[in-house]
C-alpha cells in the first residue's frame, strides 16, 4: 500500500498524513459520537429520530452506543432515505421526536421544523492508493476532481498528491445543492461544469457508475475511476450514442402516448411542484391528458394503477436515468417531455438537475 511503502523508507510524504491511521485498525465511517452529543446538550433533546440510509444500516449496532451514553430515547426511521433532499423532520416530529439526526449526507440548507443534525458519514479510508493506481490509465495532465462527501475530506491531499507527480489538479466550487469544493450528487453536477474547460479530464473518487456517467454528460471529458473502497482504479468506457440513443427511443415511445403524470415526490428536497405543473400545462396545451402526482418514494408499484400511457419524473433526477427498466411505460426527465412536446432540441442533451426556480 501507498503508506507503507514509504514507511519501509522512515518517513512519510505530507500527501500520505493519515493514510496509516485508515490501514491500521480504523473503523469505515466517522459517525462523529462528540459532535452528536453535544447536538443533544444544546438542544435538551430527550427522544431523538435517527435517519440512515440503506448503506448504513448496518452500522445501527456502532452508532447507538453514542445515543445510550446521552440518556436519550431513540426511534429509528425505516422508510427509505436517498439524499440529503430526503429529510424526515415532519414524520420525527409526528412521533413525538425532539430532534432528528440524518446520517450519511450533507446539509443541503433546506428549512426542518425540528433542530436537524446531519452526520455525513465520512470514511477513514484514505483513496491515495486507489488515486495512485489511476496514474497510468491518465492521458492527460490538467486533472479535475470530483467525488462524494464520504471522501470530500481527502480531496486536498488527493490533489497534492497529483501536483507532486506533475499533474496540474483543479477542484470545483459547489453547485446550488452541494456544500463543498468538489462534491457532486446525482441531482447537482455544478462543480465539474465550472471547472470544464480547464481540464482534459476528471478523476472520480467513490464507487458506482451513476456519478461519473454524469460528468462524462456534463463535461464530454474522459473519466477515470479511484475506488477507495474496493482499491483500485478503472477507466469509464462508456459509448454516449449508445445512451442517448436510448434516451430519443423513450422519448419516441412517449411522444405516441395521449395519457400523462408528471410525478413530484414529497420529499421536502424533491416536492419540484412548480416545475411539475409547467410541464403538465405544457402537455394540456398540446391537446394532451396531464395530472399532477405526489408520492412519497416514485416506485413503479405504487403508479402502477394509475390510468396512464406514460410518466415525466420531476422528483428524483436518477430515477427515468438509472431505473427506467423497472416502469412498464415509458418514463422521462423534464427536458425530454420539452423535448417530446417540441419546446426544447434535444441536442445538446442535458441531464436533469435541480434547481431552486423548480419549486
């Protein structure tokens, strides 16, 4: 590994600070337990709700200890949990909970009606060694980064790193729903786009194909894939014809149907409603039926009785992306239903993010 490699020479480079305390006994995430308890002191709370997401569900049994040791009661939430747009400050409140503690995403600003702590989860495993294993798969030497905020942390030392090798690194500011330099969601690609045309290409820290797929769309650069987790590293090849070919045939399907929903979702980052209702009066406009539908979670099962030839998703960005093969009927972003109806070229493309004028 990176750090013992240098240990093996007596000393380490101040890129690698921290990279053995991760290899030597360290726990996967930072659940802070100090910060949470003095959330609890601060506010007097005496029955707490906690939020995990379903990755880190499984860390139920390391995170209680911290709660137990405050003397409080905890109540732990169930539903689904995608983002930081999905807080469950309402139903907390609905169970008689004082507060709420949100593990494993960012605060994105949005307004709760009880005091909200968002633990963000981040992981003790430092990436330079995945970062260090990309170095020969990169053609290029002006290099942005791009990663979540599990590994935010890391991303100075990554690009400190990367100047000690000759690469020139550039890091992004946040975009409207990020909080950090760096981080992108699924729902926010600002910091790749500001920095696009200083660079040749990106370096993506994190697992998964949703994110990089998203800078390759945002951006049109090459992107190479550290994965810390797994600790290695892959190009993204990837072939953009073949998707938005894909994407003109949903279109195309859709453009044969008379019966729509536009779908929002409840979620209090997601509940796009102003949004939805343009693109609902755009289809009435054309002759078209339209209505307006608010779920909680936009699942095929529960839309699946809903007499409709088709959906416009203005909830969650990923879900006509990544799970359009779950739907029986065709399902498209915004912009393709602007597309469909004539309001919009569909070239250049554009991924659907969110925006504050949505809701």
């Amino acid at each position: 590994m990176v750090a013992e490699s240098y240990l093996k020479n007596g000393r380490l480079p101040r890129w690698a600070h921290g990279t053995c305390k991760t290899l030597i006994g360290a726990k996967m995430y930072d659940f802070e337990p100090k910060r949470v308890k003095q959330f609890f002191r601060r506010h007097d709370v005496g029955r707490v709700a906690i939020q995990l997401p379903a990755g880190l569900r499984r860390y139920l049994p390391e995170i209680i200890p911290t709660y137990k040791e405050s003397g409080v009661e905890t109540l732990v939430l169930a539903d689904s949990c995608y983002g930081g747009c999905d807080v469950a400050d309402v139903v907390a409140r609905q169970l008689g909970c004082d507060a709420l503690v949100h593990y494993g995403h960012a605060d994105m600003g949005l307004p709760t009606c009880l005091p909200t702590l968002y633990v963000e989860a981040r992981m003790t495993v430092n990436p330079l060694e995945a970062v260090e294993g990309a170095l020969p798969k990169l053609r290029f030497k002006r290099v942005g980064l791009a990663t979540t905020v599990q590994h935010i942390g890391h991303l100075k030392k990554v690009a400190e790193f990367l100047r000690s090798r000759g690469f020139r690194p550039y890091i992004g500011e946040p975009g409207q729903r990020a909080k950090y330099p760096g981080q992108i969601l699924g729902c926010d690609s600002g910091c790749v786009r500001s920095i696009a045309d200083r660079v040749d290409g990106f370096i993506y820290i994190g697992t998964g194909r949703f994110h990089p797929l998203g800078i390759a769309l945002s951006t049109g650069k090459d992107i190479v894939i550290a994965n810390p987790v797994a600790g290695y590293s892959e190009e993204l090849h990837w072939n953009p014809d073949v998707f938005l070919s894909r994407r003109r045939a949903m279109i195309s399907r859709a453009a044969a149907c008379e019966k729509f929903a536009v779908v929002v979702s409840t979620k209090l980052g997601q509940l796009r409603f102003k949004l939805a209702t343009i693109v609902a009066d755009g289809f009435r406009g054309a002759g078209l039926v339209a209505h307006v539908l608010a779920v909680d979670e936009v699942v095929p099962e529960g839309l699946a009785d809903f007499d409709v030839d088709a959906f416009v998703c203005a909830a969650c960005p990923r879900i006509p992306i990544d799970e359009a093969d779950r739907f029986d009927r065709p399902i498209l972003t915004p912009f393709e239903a602007m597309v469909m109806l004539g309001k919009a070229n569909f070239g250049p493309y554009k991924l659907d993010e969110v925006r504050q004028n949505d809701f």
